[in-house]
C-alpha cells in the first residue's frame, strides 16, 4: 500500500524517491516491483524497480548475474548514490 511505505520511510530517517537529487548519497526502503539480468551474461549487471510509495528509483548491481533474494514483492532498505 502506498501510504504505507510512505509511512514507513518516514518513519526510518529513509530519504522519499520524490526528494533525492541526482549525486545525493542516500538511504531509502521501498519495494521491488521488477527485477532483470540483461543479455546473457548479464554483463549490464542486476536492475531493479524499487518503489517508496512516492516514486520510483532504478537499482543497478554492476557484475552481478545474480543477487539471492533480490525479487519482485520484497521490501528492501538500500544505500548509495542517485545517478
């Protein structure tokens, strides 16, 4: 629900999708809604949709194939730079 994970990010110091500006280094929790490996070796790395009940925000693991546990549905508190 999205008041929910609004909610939740306020409620955890988590920066809001909605705020971050490109550069910022940043704290946020939200869900996955997509989660995709391009191309064979998956030399573009692992993406993923994380959404925060006030937008979206595209995650990229660079050399990864595979992240255990990182799927569509789960809700996950991340860390790093907006590009």
């Amino acid at each position: 629900d999205v008041e929910q994970l609004s909610d939740e990010a306020a409620s955890t110091g988590a920066q809001r999708a909605i705020d971050c500006q490109r550069g910022q280094e940043v704290t946020m929790i939200g869900t996955l809604r997509s989660v995709e490996c391009n191309g064979k070796s998956c030399a573009g790395g692992v993406k993923a949709e994380l959404f925060d009940g006030t937008d979206s925000v595209m995650l990229v693991w660079l050399g990864q194939r595979r992240i255990p546990g990182i799927e569509s549905g789960r809700t996950l508190k991340v860390h790093g730079r907006v590009g």
